[in-house]
C-alpha cells in the first residue's frame, strides 16, 4: 500500500477545523487505498490522536526544535508523549530558518532512540545544467544518517522534495521524479546493503495534486507522496484520493 504523508503546516489554526479536516481522513482511509501518516501541527497532536480510536491512521509530529534551556521549542520526548509514531525532520521550511544539517542528522538519531521513526526530507534548492543537485541531495542524506546506529532495523522514511517544487504551480517532469528517486536507493543500499536498502520507503512531495497523483505513484521507487496544500483542503484531498489506483 502507498503512503500518503499529510503536512498540514500552520494552516489549520484552531482545534475545531484540525477536527472536521480530520473527519475528512478517517472517511478516506476507510477504503484502504493508502495509508495516511497525519502531521497536524504539534499543538493539536494529543487531542487528535486521543479523539480518534481507529487503527488505519498513523501521526507524525511535524519536527521538533530542542530540549531542556531552549524557550518556546518542542523536544522528542515531548512528541512523542502525544503518541506519535512518526517525526518529520529536515523540512525545507525549518531548513530555512536556520535548521542545519548537523542538527538533522542528531534528531534522527534522537527519534530512533526514543523509539520512532523519522521521515527525513532531502531536496535541491534550484537545479543546474551540470546535475549540481544529485550531489546536493547526496551529501544532506549522507549527513542524516552519519550518526544512524549501526546494524539497526532502518526506521525511517527518506521523503524527496526539491524546494523550488514546494508550494509552488508544478513538480518536477516525472523521469526527473524518477531519476532522483533511483539516485536515493542507491545510496540507501550502498550505505545499508542491498537487502536492508531496499526496504526504506522513498517518498515524493512538492506540487501533488490530484491531477499529478497517480502518475507520481507509479514511477519507480515511490512508495508515496508527501502532501502539503493538497492536505488541509478538502476538495483537493478527496480528489487526490479518488484517483489513487488501489
Ligand atoms: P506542497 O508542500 O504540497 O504544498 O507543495 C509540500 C510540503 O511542503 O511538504
């Protein structure tokens, strides 16, 4: 089964509209067609996930930003007391303000020992004619991992998403989709083994529609899509959904 990650940003922004869009997921994902992985924004987490007692939604914290001495941010331990299994890390909207690489590669350390999983999001800013974002994508998910445990089951889901694709009209042509999602699994399996490697689902986000949705889903090594605008819209969420192929 695909996966549908669903970043819901800040655009929901008090508890009665997080309720009634979440309504529109259980209604979706009764049909099994994919499986959703919700990421409200952390301040609803532990209301949305004790109100829903079904078994086919899974949670995500959108990321967490430090612990202890570090006024108005959220640690792992707290987000993971809310009951999510899942943690985004590395946005390209927290890359933005200032998150690095280095803090990245410690926090997906930090959610495999709290015992979740990360979904760690890699991509480009802008491409050149030389190929310069093959390489750039290589060296963020390199440094993801540098500090992963080794010999470890491989909790975590790399999500591609190039920032110039992100809230913008269109994604990427598909084979260009498709080229880099071959480029990550081979790394993933020169880091980790053909065998192990493989395993990692590899997802698409940035511009999924419900008129791009099923041709994304088919290519080569996607094992789903990261959702952003498409997630907190109705309309377009159902639409999306509608043509996912089961
Ligand atoms: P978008 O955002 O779907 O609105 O382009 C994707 C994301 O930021 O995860």
């Amino acid at each position: 089964m695909k996966i549908i990650i669903a970043n819901w940003k800040a655009y929901v922004e008090d508890f009665k509209s997080a309720e009634k869009l979440f309504g529109v997921y259980k209604l979706l994902s009764s049909s099994k067609k994919a499986a959703f992985v919700v990421a409200p924004p952390n301040i609803f987490l532990r209301d949305i996930i004790k109100a829903y007692k079904g078994r086919l939604i899974s949670f995500a914290s959108q990321g967490v930003s430090g612990s202890g001495a570090c006024t108005a941010c959220t640690s792992v331990q707290q987000v993971k007391d809310t009951g999510v299994d899942f943690v985004l890390v590395g946005h390209s909207e927290q890359r933005a303000r200032s998150l690095t690489d280095e803090q990245v590669s410690a926090t997906v350390k930090d959610v495999y020992n709290a015992g979740m999983y990360s979904v760690i999001i890699v991509g480009e800013n802008n491409r050149d004619e030389q190929g310069g974002h093959f390489k750039f994508v290589r060296s963020q998910l390199k440094i993801a991992l540098n500090r992963y445990p080794k010999n470890k089951p491989l909790k975590f889901i790399v999500a591609y998403e190039p920032v110039w694709a992100v809230g913008a009209k269109q994604p990427p042509k598909a084979h260009e989709i498709e080229m880099m999602m071959i480029y990550i699994r081979k790394i993933l399996v020169q880091l980790f083994g053909d065998r192990r490697g493989r395993q990692v689902p590899i997802l698409y986000g940035g511009s999924v529609n419900a008129a791009n949705i099923s041709a994304i889903l088919e290519l080569q090594e996607v094992s789903g899509v990261l959702l952003g605008r498409a997630s907190v819209d109705e309309k377009a969420l159902t639409e999306l959904y509608q043509n996912i192929k089961k």
